[in-house]
C-alpha cells in the first residue's frame, strides 16, 4: 500500500514547530471569540477572567470547560443557533445536526471556510486511513444532517477518490453496485460491515470477501477499534479496516487509523487543539503514553460556533511512541464514551469492552449482544444482565455461560448474569450498534 502523506509538511511536523502555529492560532482565535461571542463573554465574565489572563496554550486551563448541554440550552433560549454562534446567516452555508445520542440534537453552523477546515481536516483523517485518488468508495452511510454524511463526501472528492453515495438501508444496491462498479473502499459503521458480512452471506450465498472491499473505513462508534471485532472484519472482508472519530462540534473526522493499526491518528493539527482531563476532577493530563482519559477540544480556526475547552465525554487512551507510517501526532483508542459508562461496585465499564470479551468467543457465541438495564446508569447493581446469542451448533449451554461470566469477571472485574439466547434473538444494526437495552421508562 502506498504510505504517502495528505499533507506531509504538518503531519510529520515536530512537536514545537507545530506548537509555535497552534500559538499564534489560538491568540487569534481567542481574540476573535472575546470580540464576537455573547456565550464566552458571559462565561468567562461570570469567572472574572480577562483576555489578557490567557496569554499562551498553557493558560488554557486557567479557562472554564464548555459542556454539550450548555450549548443546547444556549440554542434552546436563543434560536435558531445559540449565542456561541458567531457567524451572520448570510456568511453560514449549511447547517448540520448532531447525533442526538445525548438528548435533543443540536445545530452546528458552517460557513464558507468552516467548511475548508473541515474538508481539509476530513480528508487529511481519511488519507491515513488509506483512502486514495484510485478508489471508488462505497458510502453506506446516510447524506443528511449527520457529520459522518455530506462533509465526508466532500472531504473523499477533495482526495480524488470517487465517492458513491447509496446511504442506509439498502443491501441489495450495496451489493449490486459495488459488483458493477468495482468498489473496493466501504465507508460504514462497523456494524453495518457486520450486518452486510452477514446479510450477503444469506441472501447470496456470498462470502463477504467476495464483495471486494480491501479497505473498510469505518467510524461513529467504536467498534473499528474494538480488537476481536476489528479482527472478525477483516477476516470476513479479507481487508483492513481503519477506524477514525470525529465530533460534531468540532470537526466530522479528526482522528484516522494508519495502516500500522496502533491506534488513530490525531489529523487536525493546526486546527483543533486537544487536551487530556481526569473525567471526574476535570483535571488536565499529561499527553503521555499510555495515559487515559477524556478529550477536550478547543478550535483554533472556527468563524461560525467557535468552542473553547468543550468536554468530549469521549473515553480515550494516548499513544505517543513513534509510527511506521511517519506521522509524528499522537494515536488513540477509545474507550467508549462517558455517557455509555456504567459503574458496578466503583469498577468503570463500557459496552464495547463486553463486547470484545463476548465476540472472542466466537464462533460459539454470534458475537451479538444486550446489555439490559433495569434502572438508569451510570451506576449498576451486580450482577449486571447481558444477553448473548448463541451460535447453532453450540450444544453445552450451561458451560458456554459460566466461560462467559468468568471471562467477564476476570477481565473487566465485574459480575454479569449471561442470558444465552438463539441466533437471530436480538436486533441487528445498520447504522450504530446500540449495546444498552432500558427496561425502565425513560423520565
Ligand atoms: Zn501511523
């Protein structure tokens, strides 16, 4: 595979070259956000800071964090945008939706060179997920309002590759177009890489490999980094698959997955600048390897919703050893994300990490799963209840459960009570995978 570069210059750029331009973007943008947004004024006002408090990145932490539910309220009280949209509509050229997995969704405004960063950004994420001129890449995602849609189309034309947007929902014109097209390049979710692994494999008697997929890029929940699952597709596809994440306030994608597979790339160098906390003290991290925490983001070139310090509530852990591919940014694995988080006797646990313990006993197990919640999160009395399905051919029910409790518990020190159910039992997803299942009404 060829292991050029989108933009060599900044992507193997050493770390103080690099902090000299994110310096003097940051006083600038800092400066426009002092000058122009209502939201920060008020915010930073209310914590008696002044612009001349902050005189360098360092200063950073000096300065409050930005919640999602801020600026949701923000947009609630003052439509269509909020006071943290600084931008007249006449300079605004789209306006996006985010996902909603938190609540009501929010608006996020572009403008003309908003949408140039964030093209530049995107391409440069979907580059070192090995996305090339050559390709014809398949996009089964949706178009609309969501991130992961339109500015990733703009972001493949921008590479040069040749972007086929089909969306969701339909199989059959995935597999119809990609034999007469000669597709190699899906852009999905992982589950739907799994859905459709298992949808040809039934309808056409197909093996997912015969497809011709040999790169899988995918994104918007963490499976792409989940190892077993990771390694399940690319064993289905006989392909690679990349992950990348993005952040609907700040940019569509901001980290890619190089060929070496350790972890993804941090691509907006120049245009985001990331932070390490302690979730719980909102304490800043050290940026080193091996640590975790959660990122937070603070834009250093946004005219329409600039965001100063806002709380990804993305679980992540850092890699900052060198990479093969001669990127010099920082690499990370998420964890899942704060909101998914469940507590069970002081022990944090996410989703994703069951779901990895529960796909490695594969073929036994489908790899399908449910966590069922009785009562709202985060914190869980043990043991917690997780549904799994069974492969057909699986005839000791009884051990396979006790394997699977004990996985869990040695692993994740938790205790679960496994419920095998059918192959077939539980929902298939085509867009995000959704691990938790609420028994309870939701206030
Ligand atoms: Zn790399």
């Amino acid at each position: 595979m060829d292991d050029t570069l989108f933009n060599e210059q900044i992507e193997t750029m050493g770390a103080e070259e690099l902090r000299t331009i994110q310096e003097i973007k940051f006083s600038k943008q800092l400066d426009y956000v002092w000058q122009k947004s209502l939201f920060y004024q008020k915010k930073f006002g209310k914590y008696g800071i002044k612009r001349e408090d902050i005189k360098s990145l360092e200063d950073l932490i000096h300065l409050p964090f930005t919640e999602k539910d801020e600026l949701r309220k923000s947009q609630e009280e003052h439509p269509p945008l909020g006071t943290h949209c600084v931008a007249p509509m006449d300079d605004i050229i789209r306006i996006h939706s985010s996902s909603g997995t938190t609540g009501i969704p929010t608006f996020v405004g572009i403008t003309r060179h908003d949408h140039k960063v964030w093209t530049d950004i995107t391409a440069r994420s979907l580059y070192a997920k090995s996305v090339r001129p050559t390709d014809i890449l398949i996009h089964a995602v949706g178009l609309t309002f969501f991130v992961g849609g339109l500015p990733v189309k703009d972001a493949i034309e921008h590479i040069g590759a040749a972007f086929v947007p089909i969306g969701t929902g339909a199989s059959d014109r995935v597999v119809m177009t990609t034999k007469r097209l000669g597709g190699n390049a899906l852009h999905c979710t992982p589950s739907y890489a799994q859905y459709l692994a298992d949808y040809v494999r039934k309808k056409y008697h197909m093996d997912p490999s015969e497809l011709g997929f040999r790169k899988l890029v995918v994104g918007a929940e963490p499976g792409g980094g989940v190892p077993t699952v990771k390694k399940r597709l690319q064993n289905e596809y006989q392909g690679l698959v990349s992950e990348g994440m993005g952040n609907s306030d700040a940019a569509p994608i901001i980290f890619g997955e190089c060929p070496a597979q350790q972890g993804m790339h941090f691509c907006a160098q120049e245009y985001i600048f990331p932070e390490l906390i302690d979730p719980d003290s909102g304490e800043a991290l050290p940026m080193k390897d091996g640590a975790e925490g959660e990122l937070v983001y603070t834009l250093l070139d946004r005219e329409c919703c600039p965001v100063v310090r806002f709380r990804t509530r993305d679980r992540i852990t850092i890699f900052t050893d060198p990479c093969e591919c001669g990127r010099t940014s920082f690499r990370i694995r998420c964890i899942g994300r704060t909101d998914d988080m469940l507590i069970l006797l002081g022990v944090n646990v996410f989703p994703s990490a069951i779901k990895d313990v529960i796909t490695s006993f594969r073929p036994r197990t489908t790899g399908d799963m449910i966590i069922l919640l009785d009562k709202p999160g985060p914190k869980v009395e043990p043991p917690l209840k997780i549904q799994v399905e069974y492969s057909p051919g699986e005839k000791n029910l009884d051990t396979l459960k006790k394997e699977l409790e004990t996985s869990l518990r040695d692993k994740l020190v938790f205790r679960a009570d496994v419920e095998l159910v059918p192959e077939g039992t539980l929902p298939r997803f085509e867009m995000k995978a959704n691990l938790i299942k609420k028994l309870y009404e939701e206030a």
